[in-house]
C-alpha cells in the first residue's frame, strides 16, 4: 500500500477510513455515525458505540494471551522488579478499581493520580478507565501550588498518591507536596489514597487519608465489571501548558482515542501483541498517557515502567532491559539520547539487542548528529515523531506500517493519516510556498483521539487554538515550521510562551509567577535559551525592587539561590531556572510588550533583529554585557 493513497482516503472519506480502523478495537455496542461535525471546531467520533479502554486494554487479552507479560514494573531506584501478567494486571486493576468504589468514586468523578513511575499509578489510570472515572495524572516532578492549580480545576473526588517518588537513590518525598497543595486548593478531595513504599514517613490526615495496602487486601480476587461508555465520553484530563499562567485541561474521550491508538500502534509503530514495548517516558506526560499505558495494552504487548536514571546503576540500564524482556519497539527522547552519547559506547554494546527493530523518538527537535549516532549505534532505524498532548499521536512521522519511506534529517516526516497539515503565514493566513517559514496549522476536523475541549471551558478551547478562514476551522499548533518541495515537514519551536526542557514541556508564565512571588523581586522575564543536552533550559530575568539587594556577586548568588527555592516549592525541581539574572530593566516595545525572542536572541548569541519598537534599547544592552560578563567569569 501506498502511504499516499492511504493518506488521501483518510482526508478525502474520513467515514469509511476510520470505520476500517475502528474494528481494531473491541466494541460493546456499535455506533451509529462515525463523525458529527456538525458544531465544529468539536468533532465527534463514533456516536453511540459503547467501549471501554481498560476492557480494550486488558479483558480482551485474556482469552489469548492471559498468561503473557502485560507490564513489566522496573526500579532502579529501589532495586525491584516485578512481572505482571494479563490476567495478574487485570486483578490488580480490579482491586484498585474495587478500592476507589468503595470511597465512593463512580463514572464521572474525577480521579487526580499523582505518583512516581511505580506499577500501582498503571493500576489507577486503569482502574479509572474501567469504572469510567475520569484521571488527572499530574507529573510527580511538580510542586505545590502547580498541583493546587490543577485540583482546584479537576476538582477530584479522590487523590491517588504515594510517600515518594526517588531519583539517583535519594527519595523525593510527595505526601507533604500533596498536602500542601490539598491546603492551597479551594476544592477539597473527599478521600486520599496512598501507596506507602516505605521510602519517607507519611502524616496520615484522619477521616481523608487512606492506606492502600489495607484496601488492597480487602479487595483482592474482587471482580469489577466494566463500565460501558459511550464514545463520546471523558476518558481522561490531562493539564498541559500554554501561553497564560493557568494550565489547560486537555480532556480526551474514550472510543475515538481507542481507535487512534490502536492504529498508531499499527501503522505507526509497527507493535504486535505478544511483543515488548518500552517507552522511557512518565505517566506524568502524554506520551507515558498514550504509549506506556494504553497504546501498548491495547496492541497486546508488555509495556515496560521504568522508575530511574538513565545511566545508573551505568549507563547501560536500558539496553540490559531491551536485551532481557526483548523489547521490539522502543520510545524516548533526544535528551536523553544525547546524555547517552556522552557515556562510554561499551555500555550499549554489551547486551544482545537483535530483538529490538525501531527507536522512535519524540518531544522536541531531533538534531542530524543525534539521530545518526543513535541509528549508526543500534544499527536499527530512528522514527522521528512530533505531536502535542493536545492531539495524544503522532501528527508529522514515518508510518512505517503503511509503507517504508525514507525519512529527511531534522524532518519529523509527512503529515499522518487523518491530519490536514498545512503551513500558513502569520499575518494573512495564506499557505506557506515551499520552504517558506509559517504556523503548524491542522484543517478540522481533528481526526480521533485529539483533545475534544478544554475541561468545563469550550470557550477557552476555541479561543485558544481555532481561528476560522475560508469557512474552514483550523487548528494552530503554537509551532513554527517549513514543509520543502517533496512534503516533509520540518519543525522550528513554539509561537507562544512554551518552552521545552529535556522533551519537557513547560509554560514560562507559571515560571515567572512563581519567581514574582518572592518579596525582593519587582518584575521577571523567563525565556527557552537553547542548550545542548536539554535542547533548552529555563534562563530567568529578574528586576529587582532594591537593586542593591544582588549588588555583590554573593549577595546575587544567595539571591538566586533562594530564587530558585521557591520554583522548587511552587512549581517543582522540573521548572527550576537554569539561571537567573539581575538586570536594570526588561527589555519591552513602547506599548509595554516584553521583547521575549530578543531577550531569546542575545542569550543564545544570535541577532535580536528588529529593534524599531523598543522603548528602551539599554535595557537590551545592559542584559548584553551582564550575559558577556559572565560567560568570561565562567572562562576564568
Ligand atoms: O513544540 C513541539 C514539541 O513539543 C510540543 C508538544 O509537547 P507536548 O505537549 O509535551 O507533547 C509531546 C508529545 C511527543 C510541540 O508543540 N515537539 C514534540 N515533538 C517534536 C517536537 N518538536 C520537534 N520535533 C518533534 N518530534
């Protein structure tokens, strides 16, 4: 087949394309049309058919393969390991679903999971799915006052928890985080469910906290049916960042995510049941939502969690996985794949890697020397994939399951199947020509499984991301990028406020929030400055209300110091700047706008470009010479 046909179907009769992969999914009750866009942007998929994603996930592979691996729970931060099968999975799922009925969770209520990367945060998500609660993971690495913003928004019945995550052996505690954040938040969760892992001592609240071992054993051998759902229904929120300090509930449904993920699971990612996945991402992410979680499962393949470095206890850990559970697919980061360059090659070479056949990586721009070394190493191909957890797939990739096309360096690939791609530009909307730099747009209808709204804000949702032109609908990604003559797409980093650390994706705003908070600072930029292992960090400008306050060089370091504290308390060690400097003043053009990209520019040493607007061009120009100042120091 070839991709290009199958692409044209897939936009030319969406109906009858997506009525072929929905039959990759098992069905409790057909639906009745395959897409209402009758009030766009909102798609609709699936009306009336009747799933369930944990039913999909697991109750389906019972017949068949029950007594295969379905998750493979790896620590390397607590030495353990453990081996779940279908059957052993969907016993624990069961239990944890019995548990969170009898506090009184019921299809609907919102179910916030905030947890280290341990098998019992698979067995929530679940769990969740199969009583049709609605999960919110929020990422173990943020703090109090991000996880309050994000309970007062989901506003949870329950709170799934754990006493620590751990990271290089020492543990990260969570449960006085949580407690915090329980404090801050104006909605209370009526009930707190905690793993105790025994890594940090845990003040339980009475009458609200509950130990889970104590339910677990309750439960156990306790059958919990699946509740039905219709495809339109909410499957999970997940709050990702954007422009504006508030994070936005990406909620998602349930048969129309099914679908898509068992079709990237086939044609994208080319897995078959019985096979291994691994995925080094977190729960905490889309991609640990999409391809750690569901998209394995749904495949019948063992996923693998992993809780850890990549390089320790050597930086041959996760090659040792892929030699002993014979993984076939794998999905990680080019960070990550960059820390790994450093380490010495003897590490990847030592195991047996003939089982694994792709690497896919997503999250942020894949450089050529990266993707060439990572190939050349494994003597496998790398799938470069880029995507939003707005959409929860691929949108631009290689889909090497419909056909093998060569792939471009630094290019993602072709637009996927469902996806009408296009590059505008950012003033008139008119399509880009060949190798013209313009937006990441996305003609609606979104295909399956993107974000159906942004939780309890419709408005908010198309807002944000639609703009009407022609009578059509179109979806702005916030990216910029080119597509060359022969249709590969190449992406240039974000229109907005986002920046990405590590394949992290964080929102300046929340950032520079944080940092307004502490009493010395009056006014604060912070901006992606680009980095070679992280591809970006966080670089944090601070006006400060008594200049004198940083006016020795120890008096400024005490000061980013403590700077740098209150990240780690409000937002987490995840958004914590990699520097911060004192400057006279921020950079803005008369009407009071901050000049982010050339504050971006002189950091990253490149031309700030024009300058016409600026109120007060020394304020450029001191930040110029600080930034030079210290770089010599560091010389020296
Ligand atoms: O800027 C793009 C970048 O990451 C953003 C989405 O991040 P997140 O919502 O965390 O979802 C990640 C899902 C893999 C995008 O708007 N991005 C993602 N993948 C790529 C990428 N940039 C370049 N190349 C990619 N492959």
């Amino acid at each position: 087949m070839h991709f290009a046909d199958f692409y044209r179907e897939s936009i030319d009769d969406p109906q009858t394309f997506w009525r072929r992969q929905a039959t990759l999914i098992d069905w409790h009750k057909p639906y009745t049309e395959v897409l209402d866009y009758a009030k766009p942007p909102f798609a609709r998929w699936f009306i009336g058919g009747e799933t369930n994603l944990c039913h999909n996930a697991l109750d389906r592979w019972i017949a068949t393969q029950g007594d295969m691996p379905a998750l493979v729970a790896i620590s390397t931060e607590t030495r353990s390991e453990k081996v779940y099968t279908f059957k052993e999975l969907l016993a624990e799922v069961s239990c944890m679903a019995a548990a969170m009925q009898a506090l009184g969770v019921g299809k609907g209520d919102r179910v916030l999971i905030y947890m280290p990367m341990i098998a019992e945060a698979a067995f929530a998500m679940l769990a969740c799915a199969r009583i049709g609660a609605v999960h919110s993971v929020v990422f173990g690495g943020f703090a109090s006052h991000s996880l309050a913003t994000r309970i007062d928004d989901a506003q949870p019945k329950l709170i799934v928890s754990a006493d620590a995550g751990s990271r290089g052996g020492k543990p990260i505690p969570y449960k006085h985080l949580l407690d915090a954040a329980i404090d801050l938040a104006h909605a209370k969760p009526a009930s707190v469910l905690l793993v105790d892992r025994g890594l940090a001592p845990m003040q339980m609240v009475a009458g609200r906290d509950v130990d889970y071992a104590g339910l677990r054993v309750r439960h156990q051998g306790q059958q919990v049916p699946v509740t039905w759902l219709e495809a339109n229904e909410k499957s999970y929120i997940l709050y990702t960042s954007g422009t504006t300090g508030k994070p936005k509930g990406v909620q998602r449904d349930v048969g129309g995510y099914a679908v898509a993920l068992a079709a990237s699971m086939k044609y994208i990612f080319c897995g078959n049941a019985g096979e291994t996945y691994f995925s080094t991402s977190d729960i905490g992410w889309v991609v640990g939502h999409s391809y750690i979680v569901y998209g394995p499962l749904i495949a019948g393949m063992a996923t693998i969690m992993y809780e850890g470095l990549p390089i320790s206890p050597d930086p041959g850990i996760w090659w040792s996985i892929v030699e002993k559970y014979r993984v076939t697919r794998m999905f990680s980061a080019p960070t990550a794949v960059r820390i790994l360059k450093k380490q010495p090659v003897e590490f990847m070479k030592k195991y047996d890697l003939s089982s694994l056949k792709t690497l896919y990586l997503a999250g942020e721009p894949l450089d050529e020397p990266t993707s060439s070394w990572i190939a050349g190493e494994l003597g496998v191909p790398v799938v470069d994939n880029y995507w939003q957890t707005e959409t929860g797939w691929p949108i631009l990739s290689i889909a090497k399951g419909v056909e093998d096309i060569p792939s471009r360096p630094g290019s993602p690939g072709l637009p996927i199947y469902g996806y009408k791609v296009r590059i505008i530009d950012e003033v008139g909307g008119e399509d880009c020509t060949a190798n013209e730099k313009g937006m990441v747009v996305i003609e609606g209808p979104l295909p399956p499984g993107c974000m159906q709204t942004v939780y309890g804000d419709d408005q908010r949702f198309v807002q944000t991301y639609w703009t009407q032109s022609g009578g059509r609908h179109i979806y702005s990604t916030f990216d910029w990028g080119i597509r060359d003559a022969d249709g590969y797409y190449f992406i240039l980093g974000r229109t907005d406020d986002v920046i990405n650390v590590a394949g992290h994706r964080l929102g300046t705003r929340e950032i520079e929030e944080s940092i307004s908070s502490h009493a010395k600072v009056a006014e604060v930029a912070v901006v992606g400055v680009a980095d070679q292992i992280k591809g970006q960090v966080a670089v944090a400008f601070v006006v400060l209300k008594r200049s004198d306050d940083a006016a020795t060089p120890e008096a400024g370091r005490a000061l980013e110091q403590e700077i740098m504290a209150v990240v780690d308390r409000q937002v987490g060690a995840v958004g914590r700047p990699a520097r911060v400097v004192f400057v006279n003043g921020l950079p803005k053009t008369r009407s009071g706008k901050l000049l982010r990209r050339a504050l971006q520019a002189i950091c990253e040493g490149r031309d700030p470009g024009d300058l016409t607007t600026i109120e007060d061009p020394a304020a450029l120009q001191q930040i110029r010479a600080m930034l030079e100042a210290r770089t010599a120091q560091a010389v020296n």
